[in-house]
C-alpha cells in the first residue's frame, strides 16, 4: 500500500445535512490498538459527535462512537471516551477563535486511513436553518429529475 493511499471507514452525512460546511481541515487522531482494529472492522459511528477545544488548547472529539474489538478484552476502552486530535497549535488557536467569535461549530465529516495512520477531517460549520433544509432537499430533487429526464430522451 502507497503512504498517500486513502480509505474510508466512515462518512458523518447528517453533518452535510444540518449543517453548512464552511472549512475543511485534516487532522490525525490518538486512539489505541483496539480501537484501530475495531476501525478496520468499520465499527465507528460519527452521527453526533462534535468537537471543543479545551482550555489547555488541546482539540478533544466527543461523542465519537467506536465500537468495542470482539477480541480485546481487558484492553477495550470506553466506547465514547474523548479522543484527542492532532493538528497544529496555530491551527487549533485559528479555530478557537472562530468558535468563539460565534456562529460555528467543529464537526467531524469523515474518517479514513491515510497509509497506515487514521485522519479525522473536521469540518468548520454553521447550522442551517427549516428553510435552508427545504431548499437543499428541493435542489437535490429538481438535480434528480433533470437526469431521469435526459435518461429517458437519451434512450
């Protein structure tokens, strides 16, 4: 396997959906050997975490579920217990700073193995409103009827 080969473990696509992604960033996480082996089982789940910056200026994503390995006994963690990322302090003071300043939220979008080593991309996001929901679902559908539409012509 190349060391720029990616693969996928997960997708958060309800964060595509409640939220507009306005930045992205790639950042490594600090997990231990079971919970990597439970990665390549594909046991994770991203659908309501989030992350926060603490006051030491670490970057912490919570809420990330993954799943404990069959066959780790005594060394199976927390399946929920916060994990830290890592990224650049200047990076980490540049999101802390749009948090703060209001308005946006850090948001895991995907996992994925990047070679041998597991990446997080964190999303710097605003949440949509009712409305904003509605006109996304209405452009989606309008997209979809177009190529039904140039299917059928095509035949």
């Amino acid at each position: 396997m190349k060391k720029s080969e990616t693969r996928s473990i997960a997708q958060n696509k309800k964060a595509f959906h409640d939220y507009f992604v306005l930045e992205r960033l790639e950042t490594g996480i600090e997990l231990v050997g079971t919970e990597v082996k439970s990665l390549r089982a594909g046991g994770v789940n991203l659908r309501d975490a989030w992350c926060e910056i603490t006051k030491d200026g670490e970057l912490y994503v919570r809420q990330m579920h993954i799943s404990p390995y069959e066959h780790g006994n005594i060394f199976n963690r927390d399946p929920l217990r916060p994990r830290r990322l890592l990224a650049h302090r200047r990076e980490i003071r540049r999101l802390y700073g749009e948090v703060k300043q209001g308005g946006v939220t850090l948001i895991p979008l995907s996992l994925y193995f990047k070679g041998s080593r597991v990446k997080l991309e964190l999303g710097l996001c605003r949440g949509k409103k009712l409305y904003d929901k509605r006109e996304s679902a209405a452009k989606r559908d309008a997209a979809r009827l177009m190529e039904r539409a140039l299917k059928e012509r095509n035949r």
